[in-house]
C-alpha cells in the first residue's frame, strides 16, 4: 500500500487527502488548525495536529519513511519553499507542491521539489479544452507538446475501420487503446481491422494541436 502524507489542509489539501485515502492509500494529514484536524480524522489513515515548516517534528513523525509527500499552503510561497527544502533534505521520494503560479513554480522546482502543480490553471486549462474541442473527455499531459487523451469519434468515423481512417496521415495521431461501452471492456493497440462504434471511446496520442482537428 502506498503511504501519503498531505501536509496543509485547505480545499485542496483536505480534499485530496480523502480521495486517496477512500481510493486505498495509507494517508498521513497534517495541519496546525486544530478544527480541521478534526475533520480529516475520519477520512485518513492518522491525522496530526503539527506546524509542517517545523523540520524536527517533521523528522521525529518519520516523514521521510513515506513513498509521496503532498504540500499544499495556498500562496504562502515561504512555507511551502522552506518544507519543500527539509523534505528534500531528508530524502523523500517524491514531492509534489501546490503553487498559486508558474513564478511560484519555478521557485520551487530549483529547491527541490519534484512535481509542481497549480490547480486553477490545470482547470482552467480542461474547461477551454472542453470548449475548444468538445469531443475531448479527458487528458494526460506527457510533455510540452505530446498528450494522451480521451476522444469521442466523430460521426464519420462510425462504422469503419481504424485503418480505413489514416489517422497518422491526416492528423498525426495514434489510437493506443479503445475503451468499449458496450460490452464493458479495453482493448489495447486495437487492430486496424477494428470497426468504431458510435458507443466507443479512442484513446489517442498525440500534439494537441493535432488532437483538435479531430472534429
């Protein structure tokens, strides 16, 4: 079982600390507000009242022992800097931290911190791409330009065949997976031969930009 620990109880930290801990993960929430200490008891595995900056505590909870930790102080830039430096200090695996920008970012990138993410643009970023290409459901980023993602095929897709379509020629993408409705199932690297149904879902990579022509 992977052991979390989420350090900062806002909106984001509370919240991603109960989506893991009810989706199997050993979670470890920490915060100095008592009251939402409180709160997170039942969704974690333990819940400390405790100032995360404080390097000693942080030591003596065995904060290192654990496979991710998860920062997350708003835009309190000094926190979330100081803890992201005693965390790589102490060896921890992975460290992901909230940033309120990419200035924030950066910062905390260079001191240490192994994934950054800055939530209200990631969800800014998904509600244009919904508007931009609504056949979309969903994305990965892989790189500055390559994602995975979700795709609705469009209507003159029904009824043909994945090769039929030359969807690396005309837009330079690959279908890598077909997530059927019905019947309820993944097929992986489908065939070319593989006829599209009006109920399936095309799991393609690709530039985004390329993504976007399928309409």
């Amino acid at each position: 079982m992977k052991r979390v620990v989420v350090i900062g109880l806002g909106i984001f930290g509370f919240n991603i600390a109960k989506d893991l801990y009810e989706n199997g993960f050993e979670v470890l929430a920490i915060d100095k507000d008592k009251e939402v200490v409180q709160k997170i008891r039942d969704h974690s595995t333990k819940a400390i009242l405790a100032d995360g900056t404080d390097k000693e505590v942080m030591e003596s909870i065995g904060i290192q022992e654990n496979d991710v930790v998860i920062v997350s102080f708003g835009e309190d830039l000094a926190a979330a800097t100081l803890l992201t430096l005693h965390l790589k200090e102490m060896r921890v695996k992975r460290i992901i931290v909230k940033a309120p920008d990419e200035d924030h970012k950066h910062v905390l990138e260079k001191v240490g911190a192994t994934d950054v993410i800055i939530p209200e643009k990631e969800m800014a970023d998904k509600v244009a791409r919904g508007l931009i290409s609504p056949n979309v459901l969903d994305y990965i980023p892989l790189s500055e330009d390559y994602t995975i993602c979700e795709l609705v095929p469009p209507a003159d897709f029904m009824g043909k065949a994945i090769g039929e379509l030359h969807l690396r020629t005309k837009y330079h993408i690959e279908v890598i997976a077909v997530r059927e409705v019905l019947p309820d199932r993944i097929r992986m690297v489908p065939r070319a031969d593989f006829i599209i149904k009006d109920s399936d879902v095309l799991v393609v990579i690709g530039k985004e930009e390329d993504i976007q022509k399928v309409r």
